[in-house]
C-alpha cells in the first residue's frame, strides 16, 4: 500500500513534470529519478505564474536568501526549475535534491544531508551567491554556471552551445522576470555560444549593491564595472 501511495505521487510528479520523473527501487528504497531540469518543458506563463503561488519552502528560501544577499525569488525560481518543489528529486547525473546539488558542491557547502530541505536550499542559494559574485552580477552566466558548471561558461565566455543550458537559462529567466528576457542566442547553430545582447542593443543584467541602502539590486543602467558583493 505504501509503495502504490508513492508510485501514484511519482506519477502524478512525472505527470506535472513532462514525464521527467520516475521512480525505481534500489537497495530497498524508492528513489524518484528527474531525467532532466524539472518543468522545463513548461511554457514560459506557466512558469511565471507558479513562482509567485506560495510553497512550502518560501519561509526557508526568504532566510537563505537574506544570509547571501540572493533575490528569493531566484532562489525559488531555480528551485521550480531544477525539481518543481520535490526535495527528492535525483538526476541522473546525480544531482539531489530541491536545488539539485552535486555531490562535490553539496560537500563544499557542507551538507550533511542533501535531501534535507534546509540544508539543501541553504547551500543551492550560497552556490547562486557564489556564482553571482564570480561572473561579477552577470545573472546569465551565473545561471548558465548553475546548470552547466563555471567550466562551461568559462570556456565559451557565455551560455555553453548546449541545448539543455540554453533553454534552461531562458526558462529560468522567464521564471524571474516573468518572461525571458535573453535576446537573441537560441536560432544560433549548435557550434555557436549565446554571449548576451549586443552592446548596441542593451547591457547585461548587473548585480550590484546600493551604496545609500546597502541593498541588493539587478540592473542593466550602469556601464561600469558592478561592485563584487562579498
């Protein structure tokens, strides 16, 4: 009866999640497996509409993110798209978890238990903290890092030509501003890297602290180097 209970919410999960999700059976434990970015399928009103309905995680996001100076809605939204809200998602790749760490980051952030939903968003949300602060406010960069590792996104200097980066990227942008605000990139062949708008067309989105209120804000006015938040 427990297992037919569980199957139905791995069911109902796969269901909400493109068919994304499974669970399976492994040493006695049922373990549900994401094959991918949870919901990324999911258009881009759907995912803006679900980031603002409140979850049963929003208490804890809104501390993580006023210890690392992260916008909670960042949090939440790369949360949606990396599990949909499910604190045992398993990718696999190995990713675990509402924020879907990797092993090597869970560790370096110290948790104990990845599937524990403070641990977990805690150390997802010094990761973005992390990333944002390395690509100097570039919010693109850090959420193409998020997905793909900052090897990737050193390397093409941008979004990686990996499709699941890219639309993960779009999808996670959409999920924040309530649409996708990345211009451009997505009609380009495989070979090519989406490396941000056009310095004639706009600026990259900045992540900076206001000096007067020691807030932190996005913005894409200034034309000088942000200030690294740490």
């Amino acid at each position: 009866m427990k297992f037919r209970a569980l199957l139905s919410v791995g069911i109902l999960v796969a269901t909400s999640a493109s068919a994304q999700v499974r669970v399976v059976v492994k040493d006695g434990r049922h373990l549900i497996y994401n094959e991918g970015p949870a919901n990324i399928a999911k258009s881009e009103e759907w995912l803006a509409s679900r980031v603002v309905r409140a979850s049963a995680y929003d208490d804890l996001i809104a501390s993580a993110a006023r210890d690392n100076d992260v916008d909670p809605r960042l949090v939440k939204s790369v949360m949606l798209i990396e599990s949909g809200f499910n604190p045992a998602a398993i990718s696999r790749k190995g990713a675990r978890g509402l924020m879907q760490l990797m092993p090597a980051v869970a560790a370096e952030h110290g948790v104990r238990d990845v599937h524990d939903p403070r641990q977990n968003i805690a150390a997802g949300t010094q990761q973005l903290s992390h990333l944002m602060n390395y690509y100097g406010g570039d919010l693109v960069k850090a959420l193409a890092a998020y997905n793909a590792g900052e090897g990737a996104v050193d390397k093409y200097d941008g979004v990686p030509p990996y499709a699941e980066t890219q639309l993960y990227v779009r999808k996670a942008l959409a999920a924040y501003y309530g649409k996708s605000t990345l211009g451009g990139g997505f009609g380009k062949p495989s070979a090519e890297t989406f490396r941000g708008i056009a310095a004639s067309q706009g600026r990259s989105v900045q992540w900076v602290r206001d000096a007067r209120t020691n807030r932190v804000t996005l913005t894409t006015k200034s034309r000088s180097a942000p200030r690294r938040l740490g």
